[in-house]
C-alpha cells in the first residue's frame, strides 16, 4: 500500500483519521491536495502492511481507493503523480514549455572571471549562472575549488546579474552555507549515491540538481532521487551528464535516451548537461540540440570566457561566441517539438 487516494467529499477529520493510522504504524505521509482529489502517499516501508490492514484503510471514511506501487522508487514515479513537476526559481519554470538553460564555467575562479562569464551568458539568453565551488577532483593535487569564498562570488554575480545560482555540494558540512549562497544545489556524478549526504539535501528547502552517475542504471538513480524525496524535498531535477562505456572517442556517452524513458518512469523534470558528456567543445551544441528533441526540460553548459587558462573542464566549455551561435540554433529546434528557449 503506498498510494490512498480520498473521495471529493473527503473532509479535514477524513484526513487527519487516515493519517493518524499510518503514523501510528510508524509510517510517514505526503499530503497532496490536487483540484480534483487529495492523494496521501506513504512514506516508509509499506511491505509491513498486511492485506487486511490495507482492506481496513479501504473501508475508512472518505477513502476512494488504496494502491499499491510496484516500482521500488514510489515519490519519484509516475505512478505515484501523473502530471509532470514544475520548479520554480526565482520565477523561472524547469519543467514547463520554456527550457531554461544553466550556464557558466566548470568552477568558480576568481570573482572577474565569474562576473564576466556571468555577464555573457546572461546576454545570450541564459535562465541560471553555473559554477561550482566545492570541486570534486580526481587528483587531491589539482584545483579544489574557493569554497565559501567562491559562493560569495556568485551570490554577487546573481545580484548583478539577476541570473539564480546552481553550484555543488560535496559535504553535508557545508550545507548551511551552500543554502546561504545558492538557488539550486547540485549534487555530482560523483555523489550520486552518497546516500548521507542525500538525506541531507532532502531535509533542505532548495531545489537540487541529482546528476547522473559515472555508471548508474536508471532505477538507481531514481532510487536516490527518492531518498531526497523520503527526507520531504520533492523538488528534485534529474541530469544526464553521460555514463561510462567502452567508447573513448568522447568523454563519456551521452545517454540522451535515458530522457524519453524517464519522462516515462518519473514526473521529475529532466536536465541534460552535454558537456560533461562528450568532453570537447565541438560536441556540445550538436548534443545540445538532440537534448531538446529528446524532450529535456532544462540544459546545462559549461561556459568560459578563456577556456585555454580555465582551470577545471576547459576542453568542453564553450567560448561565448560559441554559446550565443548554440543558442540560436536550439530556438528552432526547440519550436519543432513544441517547446521555447
Ligand atoms: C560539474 O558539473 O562540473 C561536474 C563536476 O559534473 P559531474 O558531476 O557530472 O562530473
Ligand atoms: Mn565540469
């Protein structure tokens, strides 16, 4: 049993009754009050739930129906919400008609080259300013990243700029300051299954950005969505930012038809980053496009004003001429399948 679904003429003690029996069996709700019905989806383990005790919930007043949701994930599935989730932030919809695009360089740098990045995505139509401050590099020799300092910078690029901010979190100890500092926080290919630090962003009032791991199956990383989800932040984007295979002519391998599946399996918005895909700035813009007519919700794009001297992921960040060419290119695309840029 993971899904009760009340009748129109549910009322308030309705409710609060059904609510009380679950928590009373250790179990937790997510109230959904929809135009047409509420739907309370139970959180925990519903296998304890015996048959009997499901047919009793059936029979309590102001219940509809009880269903059960085959898919280990539950909050993240379709089952679970047919319509699809829009996020809003800062007043910008990922998930509606309008694919927003996040743009800006791998990492954050130094606070003129962030403002000057910042200042040219924002000209070429970018929705969101990228940079990360916590790097997750694969040498403990390179560049780490300015830390708090760098998301002081791009809290000062979102005040100029009026472009909300998308950056890392690596460790859950510097959750209080990322929150601070930032409008979405992403978690990296990395750490997509640090399960910690998962709950922690699940227990914070910030939409996150879950990447895709180096060579996570698509159930697994819905099951970490959930987990987000399980802590009661159902603002969760899903970003496909390619997986390990045995090509090494890219990067990684854009997995663009991860997109179509999840828009079966999951109402979550998807995010495609093709940058990190395919690791070299020629392949970026043609990604970028297959994205949109995959069915992308919102794209992300590493960008620098001097790739050559960037410190992290110069080889795949576009130069901004090249970013403002992409973006005129993907507005007819984006038309063809019935979207906006
Ligand atoms: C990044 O966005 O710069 C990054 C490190 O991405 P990923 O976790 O997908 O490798
Ligand atoms: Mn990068």
């Amino acid at each position: 049993m993971d899904i009760i679904v009340l009748n129109r003429d549910a009322t308030e003690e309705d409710i609060r009754h059904v609510v009380k029996k679950l928590e009373g069996k250790g179990l937790r709700v997510h109230i959904s009050a929809g135009t047409e019905r509420t739907i309370i989806g139970v959180i925990g383990d519903t296998s304890k739930v015996t048959e009997e005790e499901e047919d009793a919930f059936r029979a309590a007043p102001g219940v509809e129906n009880v269903l059960r949701i085959l898919k280990p994930y539950k909050l993240a599935s379709r089952e679970f919400k047919k319509e699809n989730t829009e996020i809003s932030v800062g007043g910008i919809v990922i998930g509606g008609r309008k694919i927003p695009v996040m743009a800006g360089p791998c990492a954050v740098e130094n606070k003129t080259v962030l403002m000057a990045i910042a200042e040219k995505v924002k000209a070429c139509g970018a929705s969101f300013l990228r940079g990360g401050a916590y790097k997750p590099r694969t040498s403990p020799y390179t560049f780490q990243g300015l830390g708090e300092e760098g998301l002081k910078y791009l809290a000062h690029a979102r005040e100029k700029t009026g472009l909300p901010v998308v950056t890392e979190i690596m460790d859950p100890r510097d959750l209080e300051a990322i929150v601070k500092y930032a409008d979405i926080i992403q978690i990296g290919a990395r750490n997509m299954q640090n399960f910690r630090l998962l709950l922690e962003v699940g227990s914070a009032q910030k939409p996150v950005l879950l990447k895709r791991g180096l060579s996570s199956t698509i159930k697994e990383w819905l099951m970490s969505a959930e987990y987000i989800m399980s802590r009661g932040n159902h603002q969760v984007m899903l970003c496909e930012r390619g997986i390990r295979t045995f090509e090494t002519a890219t990067r990684n391998t854009l997995d663009l038809s991860a997109v179509p599946v999840l828009k079966q399996l999951t109402h979550l918005p998807v995010v495609v980053d093709p940058s990190h895909g395919v690791g070299k700035r020629d392949l970026v813009a043609p990604m970028a496009k297959a994205a949109i007519a995959a069915g992308a919700d919102a794209l992300l794009i590493e960008v620098h004003t001097n790739p050559e001297e960037a410190v992290s992921d110069g080889e795949q960040s576009l130069k901004p001429d090249h970013f403002e060419k992409m973006m005129k290119e993907l507005k007819p695309v984006a038309e063809a399948v019935g979207r906006k840029l």
